[in-house]
C-alpha cells in the first residue's frame, strides 16, 4: 500500500511541484540572472543600462576600498551570528525548560517588538546610545568609556544592533528544536557520568543541530544583507557591502556597478549556504534526519 | 545496620503531594530489590533520589556507608535504566554504549574493547552501527542495560524498564534480567507497578502505598503473611471480611465475631485484644469448596455459601459465592478426575472449608485505599460488585 502510494505520489510530483517551482524560477532565479547580467553591461549618462557588453563594472570592483568592506561585511555578520546563537541557544533551553503555561508567554516577549517598526526601533537605539545620551554619561561616569568618546558611528554599535535586530530570528527556531528535546535524555547523561557543561554539548546541542542550522541561516545571510543598520548606527569606518550598493544605486544611479556589488554579495551568501545544505544532507543520509 | 544502601527517613514532597513520606529502608550488597506499588505511590520519586535527580527535603541516602544526598548523579557509582530507555538518538548503538566511558576519558582503545565485549553480552554485534531507531524495543532495552553496566555500577536502578514492552517480549526480558543479574552480581533496584514481574525477579520486595512502605519481605512472606490490608490486596486477590475480636483463644488464635458466620477463628500474629475492630483476609486458592459438609475439626472454619458464578480457567475453577452478606472468591485446583465428578454449578449450596491458619487478620484499611487500589466491595449490597473485577490479572 504505502509503495504503491509513493509511487503514485513519484509520478506526480512534477505537477504539484510545479507551482512553486514557477515561482522559484520567475521571481528569484530570473531577477538574480537579470542582476548578474546587468553586471556585464555598461551604465549611461542617465543612470539606466547602455547597449553592448564590457568587463569595465567588473573591473571597477577592483577598487581599493571593497576588499576592506567586504571583508568587514563577514566579520560583522559572522560575528552577529555567533553572538546570536551564543545568546539564543541558552534563552532557547530556558524557555523550553518552563513550566507548558509560562511558555506562550515567553514566545510573546520575543516577537513583541516586531509589532514596532524596524526603522523607530533602531532610531531607538540611536536615543539610547547618544553621546549626550544617559548609557553614555553612565559609562563615562564609571571610566569606562572616555568623556569625548561616543557609542555611535563605529563597528562596535552596527555590532550591537545587529545583534539585537537578528537575536528573535535566531531564538525562534531554536526553541521549536528545544521544545521538540527529550530533556530525559540531559538526565540519563548526567546518571552516565557527565558533568553539566558535558551534557549541554554532547547531548542537547547535538539534539537541537537542526534548529542551530536554521538559526546560523537566517541571522548569517540577513545579516550579510544589511544595509539600514549600518546607516544609521554605523559611520563610513563600519560601511558594509549593503551601503554600498544602495550608494552605487541611489545616488551615483549606476545599476552595473550595485549590481556587481550585489552578485558578489550574493555568492558570498550562496557559498556558505550551499556549504551547510550539503552538510545537513549529509548528516541526514546517515540516518540523523529521520529522527525530526 | 551493615545495608548497603540506606535511605533513612527520607521525605519529598511536591506542592502538597507527599511523594515520599518519612521512608526508611535498607538494600542489602547484590541482591535484586524490587519498589513494588500503584502508580503515583513514590517508587520513581524514591528511585531518582538514589539516583541523584532528587533531593530529599529530609533525611539522608546511604551508599555503602557514605552519605550521597548531595552528590551529584555523575559522581554517584549509581546507573539507571530508564523507563523509556533515554537513549541517544544522535548517536549510533556503539556509541551510545561508549558514552560513559568516553566521557570518563578512558583510552579510546580500552573503550572500544570494553564496548565490544558489552556488544557480545548482548548480543548485538551486527547492529553496533545502527541508529537507535533502527533497532527493537527489546534491543533497545539491552542497549539501555550495556550503556550502563559498561560503568561498572556498584547499583543498577531500573525504572520499569518492561512497561513499554508487548506481553511475549516482556517475558523474554524478564528471563534476560535475571540471567543479568546473575552474571553481574551487582545489586539491582527494580521499580515495578506489576506484581508479576517483582514476585518472579527480586529477592526482596517492599511494597509501597501513598509515600510509605507498607512491608519489606520475600516475595512468598509478602504474599503469604501480609501485614496490612493494603499489601493483602495488593498483592493477589483475597476475600475480606469485617468483624471484632470476640475472644482471645489461645496464644495464636482468636474467635471473631463476624456477622453472619459462627464462630470464625483466625491466626492471631499480631497480637490483637479482644474487641479489635479487624478485617479477616483469606486468599481464594486457600478455601475448600465441596458438596458435602466437611469433617468439623477444631483447624479449620466451616461455612456455607451458594455459587453465584462458576468460570473455568483450565489450570483452576474460579467460583463467586454468596455467603451471608459477603460475595467470596474460591479458587480450586482441578485434580484428574475432575470430568467424573458431578460439577458444581450456579445456585448450588455448598461448604467452605479453610484452615484457621490461612485466616490473617489486619487494620480495617482507609477509604484512600479502596480507591487507590480499586478494592471491589465484597459486601454484598455496597455497590454491583463485577465478578470479573476481582479476577487474578
Ligand atoms: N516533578 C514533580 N512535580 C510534581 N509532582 C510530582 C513530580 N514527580 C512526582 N510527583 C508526584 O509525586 C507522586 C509520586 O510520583 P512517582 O514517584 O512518579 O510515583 P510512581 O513512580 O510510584 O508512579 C505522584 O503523586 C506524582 O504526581
Ligand atoms: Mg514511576
């Protein structure tokens, strides 16, 4: 019976998959095609795309500046990643550790501060962090920032936000893959001799890997994506890829060169990407994935 | 007290559940205890605290002489077999059972070793490499069993460990318990709510009710010498009945009045005076039943009765009588000439026989009891007694 249906189901599947596949391939493979084929073509005077083909865009990425920013653009997103997950993984354990009835609760007290706009909540932070601002004359009174000094404008702050924009993206699936965790399993290590530190590495992380995967995945490649933050928070000394773009976009109106920039930004998306899917099919070809 | 493990007055208790109240008790070096009691009783509750999942609120646990109520469970020579196995779904059966010794950093060699030999023991060297939901429900309770003896606990703590098996395996894996048992000599704690399964394994059982133990003995002196009407009900069937004590006959043996029997006399192990309020327990396998009035010697208790309900069990007869106001259980063994014999049938008078000694007298139990043990009423008229309720599971 369950042979016979998954053959059927075999026979049909490049019909139901169909839709989507269309979807996939109109609004995500074309446009990215469009993009990096932009990026072979001239600009003109009026800021739209000449006739022909040149390397000249490409070339132009060769500019002194851009290996600094991108290299800035990964360290920045990699190390909001990780500071994500290091915060996330433990809120994650807690929250799934409560009581069934505290639970929803805690879920809501994550997502809450979607329901304020992205751009008033980073204004916020600009108030919050404001040279004449109260966090700085608190640290300044306790040495531990200069007088002078200023929690703005600098990598530190883009940091910091970064963080606290990407952090509910990275608990979120975290906690569905703790909620799912047979917390039984934390006990019979610990009976077999491991120490608390032991168990929380080799049992419950390993136990929620597919949630850290999902997690490492939508903080890392929004993150690579950013533009905003680092506008507003951040100053030329903490330009990202993503400002770049929207300069080459917006005010020097020449699309070949964002959208260079925007295939560069995208391989450097898809790699890392590609890199973990192939680690999960992996893992799942040797059994793991069954268990979800 | 030289016992190897000793908890001693012991309490936990969760919002206003007495989990575990005031428990004292001794496991001797190797033998196989076994917590047997309803659910909800406390057996878990008592089980992790010797574990180290649980801390009693009061009183101490003893390992070997040592005090271990604070100790961490990775520091305590303790392992479990957890009711569903808790084994590690990301790691291969192999592994699984290397976990202990890997953790405790032994050379990865020795470990592998050790880990074949436990794979022997088993007897699953061909599916060391499977995930752990590749394999059985029984191969995962071995596996469970190897990923702790490879410790070398000085106990093994087993948290009915058969619950989550079918009938015919179950069976099996009592038998692979036992034989476990034997080849390792460490000491075993078994929690268990089927009294099967703590008759057939352990050395010594303490049944337990509501936090407390109610008695601690061999399997045969729990069944045959209960001390409260909890553990007579409990443990097997018996038939109660309510009465006083009427007269203190000899040093053993007292006359009780109870209502709609003449001159009833009881095994008096307890030392009870006259005008005790007692309940009378007799098992049904330990009355006689027959058509003809038996010989009245001065042992034995004689009544009659009238059969309500005959079913036949192929290795015994369970009849349902109705004698006075109580509705009784008999069982009879067949002998071989149990076709010639003109049967008893429904509605038949008969005589019940039982020797004075089979007749236990106990404290009237709490009306607690009746519902955590799902006593039948025996009187009749208290309720529709179901025949089939009281029947030997
Ligand atoms: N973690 C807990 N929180 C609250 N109540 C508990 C907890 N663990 C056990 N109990 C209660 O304690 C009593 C004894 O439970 P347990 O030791 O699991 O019994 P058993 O193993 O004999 O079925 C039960 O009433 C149970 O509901
Ligand atoms: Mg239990």
């Amino acid at each position: 019976m369950a042979e016979a249906r998954g053959l059927l189901e075999r026979r049909h599947e490049p019909w139901i998959t169909l839709p989507s596949f269309l979807w996939l391939v109109l609004l995500f493979m074309v446009p990215a095609a469009i993009v990096f084929a932009i990026a072979f073509k001239p600009s003109d005077p009026f800021g739209g795309i000449g006739a022909g083909w040149t390397l000249q865009t490409l070339r132009s990425l060769g500019d002194p500046n851009y290996p600094a920013i991108l290299w800035r653009t990964i360290w920045l997103s990699v190390a909001t990643t990780a500071a994500c997950l290091l915060l996330a993984t433990p809120t994650a354990y807690f929250m799934a550790r409560t009581s069934a009835s505290v639970r929803p609760l805690l879920v809501l007290a994550v997502i809450v501060p979607f329901w304020t706009s992205f751009l008033v909540r980073i204004f916020a932070w600009k108030v919050v962090l404001h040279p004449e601002g109260i966090v700085k004359h608190a640290l300044a009174a306790l040495h531990l920032v200069p007088q002078d000094g200023s929690l703005l404008y600098h990598s530190g702050a883009v940091l910091l936000v970064l963080v606290y924009t990407e952090l509910p993206f990275a608990i979120l699936p975290l906690f569905a893959a703790a909620e799912k965790f047979d917390f039984r399993l934390l006990e019979a290590a610990r009976d077999l001799g491991a120490g608390p530190l032991r168990t929380f590495w080799s049992v419950f992380l390993p136990g929620i890997r597919r949630g850290l995967l999902t997690a490492t995945l939508v903080t890392l490649i929004p993150a690579l994506g950013s533009y905003v933050v680092p506008d507003l928070v951040g100053g030329p000394t903490s330009e990202m890829l993503g400002n770049k773009i929207a300069q080459r976009t917006f005010m020097d109106r020449n699309l070949p060169h964002a959208s260079a920039l925007s295939a560069l930004l995208a391989l450097a998306v898809l790699v890392p990407s590609a890199f973990a899917i192939t680690l999960a099919r992996g893992k799942r070809g040797d059994g793991t994935g069954g268990a979800a | 007290m030289s016992d190897f493990i000793q908890f001693e007055n012991v309490s936990r208790q969760y919002g206003n559940v007495r989990a575990v109240d005031d428990v004292s008790l001794g496991i001797r070096k190797g033998e196989f205890f076994s917590l047997l009691g309803p659910s909800g009783c406390g057996k878990t509750t008592l089980l992790r605290m010797l574990a180290g999942f649980e801390r009693p609120d009061t009183g101490r646990v003893l390992l070997d002489g040592v005090d271990i109520t604070e100790l961490p469970p990775e520091r305590r020579k303790v392992n479990t077999i957890f009711q569903n196995y808790a084994l590690f779904p990301h790691l291969s059966v192999r592994q699984n059972i290397a976990f202990g010794p890997t953790v405790a950093r032994r050379p990865r060699r020795e470990v592998d070793e050790e880990v074949d030999k436990m794979l022997a023991l088993i007897q699953m060297r061909d599916h060391a490499d499977k995930r752990i939901d590749q394999i059985s429900g029984g191969q995962k309770q071995r596996v469970a069993i190897a990923r702790a003896l490879i410790n070398k606990p000085a106990v093994l703590l087993l948290d009915e460990p058969l619950a989550a098996l079918d009938l015919k395996l179950r069976q099996r894996m009592l038998i692979e318990l036992d034989m476990v048992h034997d080849q390792v000599g460490i000491t075993f704690v078994f929690v268990t709510h089927d009294q099967g399964e703590a008759m057939s394994l352990a050395d010594r059982v303490a049944v337990m009710n509501a936090g407390h133990i109610e008695q601690i003995g061999r399997p045969v002196e729990i069944y045959e010498t209960p001390q409260t009407s909890f553990v007579a009900a409990f443990i097997g069937d018996s038939n109660f009945f309510e009465g006083v004590v009427e007269e203190v006959t000899d040093v053993e043996h007292v006359k009780l009045a109870i209502e709609g029997f003449s001159a009833l006399r009881a095994f008096n192990d307890k030392g009870l005076a006259k005008g005790d309020r007692v309940f009378l327990s007799v098992r049904p396998e330990k009355i006689r039943i027959s058509r003809d009035e038996p010989h009245a010697g001065p042992d034995y208790n004689i009544a009659r009765a009238v059969v309500d309900d005959v079913i036949y069990l192929g290795t015994h007869t369970l009849f349902w009588l109705r004698s006075g106001d109580y509705r009784l259980a008999v069982e009879q063994q067949h002998n071989r000439f149990v076709l010639d014999e003109l049967p008893i049938r429904w509605k038949d008078e008969v005589w019940l026989q039982w020797h004075v000694d089979d007749g236990f007298m106990l404290e009237r139990y709490a009306e607690s009891d009746e519902a955590l043990m799902g006593i039948p009423p025996q009187r009749v008229g208290e309720g529709d007694p179901a025949p089939a309720a009281n029947e030997r599971g």
